[in-house]
C-alpha cells in the first residue's frame, strides 16, 4: 500500500521549564484547567480531569514531548472539550516530557512497558477498572499497549494520526524521526539524566527491531477483539500505510475517511465518527 511523502516543518523541542511542586498530591494550575499529581515511587504522574460520565483517558501527541498542552496548542480539534460533556476525561503529562511536569526513572530497559506502568497506575489511582482510550500520534502505539497489557479493561479505543514505522526511518536525518530532540531537550532539564542512558532510552523504543506500531506485533492486532477506530494521517512520523494496515488486520476495527483533516472544514465530520463510535461502546 503507498503513501504520499509530504515535506513538513519539524517541530522544535519545547524549552518551557517548570517550577518545582511539593511532593504531595497538590492540586496546581495547569493549562487546561486544575490538575492534580499521581504518585508512586520515584514516579510523579501530572494529570487532569474534566467531565463527567464513562472514563475516557486521552493520550496527547507530541512525541516524547507528550503534555497536556498538546490538546489546547495546535491540534486538529481540542479532545478535552469536545468531549468532557458526555466522558469522565482524563488526561496526564508523560512521563519525562522536556516541557511537561511529570517526572521519574528513565527506563532504558523497558520504555514502553515503563510508559504502560504510569497509564494503568493512573486509573488504579483514581480507582477506574474499564475505559475508553484515545490517542492521538505516539498515543496510538500507547494504546496498543494498553490494549495488550489490560485488554479487558479497554472498551473500545481510537487512534488518531498514529505514528508508525517506515524504512526511511533508518536515516538519521529523515524528519520522522520524532524522537531525535529528546535526550538533549530532557537532559538539559534534568542533568542527573545522562545523555546516553537517554540515548539507550530512545534506540530501545524505536531503534531495536523497529517495526509495525512499535509497541504489538501484526499477529496481535490480527487477534485484537477490541473496538478500534482508525484515523489516518500521512506525514513522516505518521504513516498512512501503517494506519490503513492496522484498519484491515483488526477484526472489530473501523476506519474514518481520509483525509479528515484537511480540508477543516471535515474535522467536525470526524469529529462526529469519532462521538459515535464511542456511544455505540460505551457500557449501559
């Protein structure tokens, strides 16, 4: 299956420090409203809630640079708001992310599995068995593995412009290459992080036997009983291909037109996909 390169403008690392927090479950201001932190060990979890109803976790994009931000910066639609009046949202900083408040261990080992921990932590904490997820770019490959990590607590998720793997990838200068600001952008923040323990961060998560989603293996998706709703982008760090892959080998899984994005004046309509897939899975 082709798709169409598009040259894009790479995104800089985002430099905006934070102020140090107490290490409690304080409620700070943060751009999308009051937030609270989850804390367990060394990990320290920023995370907002807005709404009411069925829980519905959302994953920001951004790369490793994941934040709250995200949904209230330039997205294709702001996913709080649009959905806070039907769904319990919910939403966190990831982990490490340069301009985020969340904070802990750099897992070179385990990155993703690491990523998964602070997910599920966070719904334990706030005493949440089954939800919906939506995830839009590196939350795609996020909700994969919550998918494979607690399949049975997933309702149904959507993926949103996810990010994928292509060959092209292999070079270091191809602008798919999201995760390349990371390691200086974190360790100029964090300088007891050393450069290659982040460096050995970044090749375990996307460098070692890269492939597919990142995160499940075709043979999983393939096996996937969930509710999915596909909805595919094409730029470099979000393969048209892969999206479409991921749509024809879930049994249970859905597609929205494409391109939904542009022109604006389709985002509503994906919008409304997006309102009515998630009504149809939503528990009585």
């Amino acid at each position: 299956m082709g798709s169409t390169r598009r040259t894009i403008l790479a995104a800089g690392a985002a430099a905006a420090a934070t102020a140090a927090a107490p290490r409690v479950f304080a409620q700070q201001a943060g751009k999308g409203g009051t937030g609270k932190f989850y804390e367990k060990g060394s990990v320290r979890i920023y995370y907002e809630e807005a709404g009411s109803g069925f829980p519905l976790m959302l994953l920001p994009g951004g790369g490793l640079n994941s934040t709250i931000a995200f949904f209230t910066g330039n997205p294709p639609f702001n996913a709080i708001e649009e959905f806070k009046g039907d769904y319990r949202c919910i939403t966190a900083d990831l982990r490490n992310a340069p301009s985020g408040q969340s904070t802990g261990p750099v897992e070179a080992d385990r990155p993703w599995e690491s990523y998964a921990d602070d997910h599920l932590g966070l719904m334990d904490h706030l005493g949440i068995d089954k939800f919906m997820v939506m995830g839009f770019c590196i939350g795609g490959p996020f909700a994969w593995s919550l998918l494979k990590r607690a399949p049975n607590r997933i309702v149904a998720a959507v993926m949103a412009q996810p990010v994928g793997w292509r060959p092209e990838m292999r070079d270091p200068t191809h602008p798919g290459r999201f995760w390349k600001t990371w390691s200086p952008a974190l360790t100029a923040k964090r300088p007891e992080i050393t450069m290659q323990t982040a460096d050995k961060f970044t090749t375990k998560m996307f460098e070692t036997d890269p492939d597919f989603v990142f995160t499940v293996t075709r043979d999983f998706v393939r096996g996937c009983q969930n509710p999915i709703l596909v909805m595919p982008d094409d730029v470099p760090s979000h393969p048209y291909a892969v999206a479409m892959e991921c749509a024809m080998l879930a049994p249970n899984a859905e597609v929205s037109m494409y391109p939904w994005k542009v022109p604006k004046e389709r985002i509503p309509l994906a919008v409304r996909q997006i309102h009515s897939f998630l009504r149809a899975h939503r528990p009585a």
